[in-house]
C-alpha cells in the first residue's frame, strides 16, 4: 500500500495474521488480460523478502 495517493491507518494484529496468495491458471498463455496483470501485479511486488516471513 506504498504506492496510493491518501493517508492509510494500519494496525499489528496480535499474534501476527498471514495469508499465502498463490495465483494459479490452468494454461498461462491464455489468461484474460485482467488476470495476467494482476498475476504479474501479485509477481511483481509480492516476491520480496519481507513478504515471505
């Protein structure tokens, strides 16, 4: 959430919450073109170190 144009409060949760998102497509050379641009949306930004602990 770097990247939008207006204040945004966040909060810890205690304990920690996660999720694991996982994009998955039967034949990638046949996505939508809304799916292949928030499947490279999610490629993109979320692949970080500090996503994955």
């Amino acid at each position: 959430m770097r990247d939008i144009p207006y204040d945004v409060d966040c909060y810890l949760t205690e304990p920690r919450a996660s999720r694991i998102i996982g994009p998955a497509v039967m034949n990638p050379e046949f996505m939508a073109p809304a799916v292949r641009t928030m499947y490279n949306h999610i490629i993109k930004n979320y692949q970080e170190e500090e996503f994955r602990n």
